[in-house]
C-alpha cells in the first residue's frame, strides 16, 4: 500500500542509507523469496535457517546451530558468539518462524534482518562484554510460551551451562510505524492515557524485573536515536509484555526486554498473510537498528545497571 505509510522519519546519514538497504534486502529474502516458515512448512523453516547460517559465515562469524528435537523433526537456533574481554554476555535475539498462514515481513522477517545487520556491526570489534547474537526457532503458536519454544530450550541450557547472561534484548516486530490519529492500541485500560496514540514510536517492554535494564537502554537508546520511543516495565501477565523470547530468558532468571513496534496493538497485518516486505517502513526501521547499534556498544563497555 505505497503512499498510506509516507515517513516522516529524520533524514539518514550515509551509513544508515546502507543499512536500510541490507534490512530491505534480508526483509526480502525471508518473507518474500522464502515466505512462510514453522513447522508446518518445514522445507521453508530449513531454508531460512541456512539463510541466516550463510549471512552470519559472509559476515566472517562462526554460526553454531543449538538443535534440538519437536514432533521427530529436528529444529535450530543459530548463535554466533563475539568474545569480549569478559565471560558475561549481552544476548539480542530474534526468531525466525513466522506463524501459519503469515510470510511475516513484519514478525519477524524486521527482526531478523535487525539481528543480522547488528551481527555485522560488531565483527571484529573487541567489547568488554561477550555478545552473542541468536535466531529463534519456533516462536509462534503453538510453542509461544512453551518449554517447545527455541529460546525456551537455548535459555534452559545457558542456565545449565551457568552462563551468565546480563541482558537479553529481544528484537520482535520492529518496522512499521503509522502517523494516523489512534493508529495506536493498548492492551490495558488506562495505558492510553499515559502513552501516546499515534504508532510512529518504537517501544520498549520489560518486566518488574528487568526494569533496571530497560530503564539503562531507554536512556542510551534516547542519547542517540533519532526516532520516539516508550517504554514500559509492567507486570507480566499484562497481555503483550511477555509475548516473544524474553519470557524464556525471564523463565530462567535472566533480565530481558523486548523491543517491539508493539505489533498486535498497531500493525493491520499482524499473523496475517498480508505481512509482505512491502508493508514495512525501512526509514523508520533503519533508526530503530542504527540506534539499537550504539545501545549495543555501549552496553557492551560494560553494563551497569
Ligand atoms: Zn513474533
């Protein structure tokens, strides 16, 4: 639909010109040329597994796949660890599933393309902390906060291993923004008057436990993106504070947060199979990513919270 979602965006610098390019592309690759991938288009859920492999490989990353095994078919995490002068880790995460029916541009084709580019960033860059950058399998309904989820088994075994994860930052959903009056819901009651009702801001949702966290990103993240954002620690069982991979961080311990367009109270395309490429508003998504890439930096130099 050209023309309805017209940016209003910042302008972007050179650098963020590339980067909108690579998001557009991997964008592409995922819900366009791949389109729909879970378990029920198995064949499509392997592809976009060895998409994400092959990219982190030409970024001069060392992909590991965590598998494990669902319904006698066996499912992937892909990770790839960049060592910093410390064992303790910033973890971003995104899954790569997208839900039945959907070729999820949007859920979570931004989040992966995200996820990537970030990964490209930081190669070869020495940080304090350890980063490790994680695509999800399984995400979607039915597993959707279930032990079946990817990052459910992957945070399990960090907690056996006892790694010690200091922040998990979840990427979901994370590119399309709207300035139409009341282009924004909320979940609960009462958070329309606190927060604004038009969907031309990234948000960022964690909970009671995490709000240290969140409170440490929203404050860099407002240092240097040139986009709004909100943001919210709020009990758990507030519908859409838990739902994506942090949950399965939070099930385990770990401090997490999710940063999110907040899909399902915005985008009219949410777990539809209208989710295209086309839909998405690669100006504003690109500042989102630029600015999560300096948050990472700095986080990176040592959290502190
Ligand atoms: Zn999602």
């Amino acid at each position: 639909m050209p023309g309805k979602n017209i940016s209003k965006a910042a302008p972007l610098s050179r650098e963020e010109v590339a980067l909108r390019e690579e998001l557009r592309d991997d964008v592409q690759h995922l819900a366009g040329e791949i389109g729909e991938r879970n378990m029920w288009r198995y064949q499509q859920l392997n592809a976009a597994a060895d998409f994400i492999e092959n990219s982190f490989s030409r970024a001069g990353l060392h992909p590991r796949r965590d598998s494990y095994e669902l319904h006698g078919r066996v499912c992937h995490n892909i990770e790839v660890e960049i060592p910093g002068t410390r064992p303790d880790v910033v973890l971003i995460g995104a899954h790569y599933d997208s839900v039945l029916g959907s070729p999820g541009a949007n859920d979570n084709g931004s989040g992966v393309a995200a996820l990537l580019a970030l990964a490209r960033r930081f190669t070869g860059k020495t940080t304090q902390h350890t980063l490790r950058f994680v695509a999800f399998v399984n995400e979607e309904p039915p597993y959707f906060l279930s032990g079946q989820m990817g990052s459910f088994v992957y945070a399990s075994r960090c907690k056996g291993r006892g790694d010690r994860i200091d922040a998990m930052i979840s990427l979901e959903t994370i590119g399309y923004f709207s300035d139409a009056l009341h282009s924004q819901t909320y979940p609960a009651p009462g958070l329309g008057v606190l927060y604004p009702t038009v969907g031309n801001f990234i948000g960022f949702v964690a909970n009671l436990h995490s709000r240290a966290l969140l409170r440490r990103v929203i404050g860099l993240f407002r240092e240097h993106a040139k986009i709004p954002s909100e943001g919210a620690g709020l009990p758990a069982f507030i519908p859409g504070v838990s739902w994506s991979d942090q949950w399965s961080f939070w099930q385990h311990g770990y401090s997490g947060i999710m940063i999110t367009d907040t899909a399902p109270f915005r985008y009219p395309h949410y777990h539809s199979s209208t989710d295209t490429p086309d839909k998405l508003d690669y100006d504003r998504f690109t500042l989102v990513v630029s600015g999560m890439e300096k948050v990472i930096a700095d986080l990176a130099q040592g959290l502190k919270l």
